[in-house]
C-alpha cells in the first residue's frame, strides 16, 4: 500500500501539536529518531509499519488512521472541561468507572448517555468529550464502551475507532477483552511519558 505523504506527515504534525510536544519529544515518546519524525512531517521518508505504530502509539490514535485524513478533531475549553468533570463521580480504584451525573439524551437511564451543551450550543455526548479531553479524537470517529457503562467517562474504559467495520462484532470482542482483563489499548495515565494534556488535572 503506498501512503499518501503529505497526509501522513499533515497527521502526524497535527497530532504532536495536539500534545504540545516538539519532535523530539514525539520521537522520544515512540522510540524513534527525531530524523524520522522530521522527514515524515517533510513527506520526505516512508517509514516502516513498526515506525508508525510506535508512533500512533504515542500520540494515542488508531495506526490506520494516520494514512487518511483525519478531519477535525473535537476541541474544548478550560470552562467545558470544568462543567464536565463537575458531575462526574470517580470511583476510589484507578480502574473504576467515572459516572456522568448529569443530564441524559433519553428518559430510560438503561438506553440513555449523558450529554452537555458546548459553548456553541452544540450538544455532545461526554464520554465523547472525556475522550477528547485525553486524547486526540476526530469528529467522526466512534467511541465505544469497553465496560458497558454508557454513562461512564473514564477514558481508559473508552476506545475510539473509524467508522467501518462490524460494529456488533467489534464492541462484543473488544467488552470480552476488556472484562478478560486486556486493556492494552487503554490510555497509560501511570506512563512516565504521558503529559496530562492542556491543564486537565486527573482527580
Ligand atoms: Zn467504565
């Protein structure tokens, strides 16, 4: 498969600014040289499949992704982010579920998800928004449950993906992974490389 590189490089750019990080700290973070990371923004290197997997890694996205574009990623304020985490309730675990305690899309709370109005107006769903606070996640991306908590927000229990696929499918083997124990995919706030991302302090 050749890989469009100006669009590998546009992403990979973007993502690392989404982090605030330079490309040394991007290629510090993926175990990469610098040089790679540098060519690659330059269009000027086609880098192996395990190049790009530490780096999706990394910057904590989908390695399919990084080949196509990726649109616009969902954004907040310091003002969204407070309302957000107002009504949340963490468990006392690490892995506990983080539980949306304010307004739901639907009357029964077995089908419902929490919502909160953006600054615009907008209505957005919050594990959407948890997610987006932790880490880059495009518009039109999809974010399943791996608890089967739809009012939890915690983003390790979150995994964010393209649209395709089997959707039945995919949500049953990634909840029997999750209640296996494999949560490989999960967001390593305990990683010494992980920078709690805009001033979001992790309670
Ligand atoms: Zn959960």
């Amino acid at each position: 498969m050749k890989i469009p590189k100006t669009t590998l490089g546009r992403n990979i750019w973007r993502l690392r600014s989404w982090w605030g990080w330079s490309e040394e700290e991007l290629a510090s973070c993926a175990g990469v040289p610098p040089s790679l990371v540098r060519d690659i923004e330059r269009g000027a290197s086609d880098p192996r499949l395990s190049e790009l997997t530490a780096l999706a890694k990394a910057v904590k996205i989908n390695v399919i992704a990084l080949m196509s574009p990726l649109g616009e990623l969902i954004s907040c304020n310091e003002s969204e982010k407070e309302r957000l985490f107002s009504k949340v309730v963490k468990g006392d675990a690490l892995d506990d579920c983080w539980e949306w305690r304010g307004a739901l899309n639907h009357t029964s709370r077995s089908k419902a998800y929490g919502q909160i109005g953006m600054t615009g107006g907008e209505l957005i769903y919050v594990h959407r928004l948890s997610y987006a606070i932790a880490a880059p996640l495009p518009k039109r991306w999809t974010i399943d449950h791996k608890c089967r908590n739809k009012l939890c927000v915690n983003p390790d229990h979150l995994e964010a993906t393209p649209f395709g696929g089997n959707i039945a499918e995919r949500n049953r083997r990634r909840q029997d992974d999750f209640r296996n124990g494999d949560q490989s995919n999960k967001i390593q706030r305990e990683d010494k490389n992980f920078e709690v991302p805009r001033g979001i302090a992790w309670l």
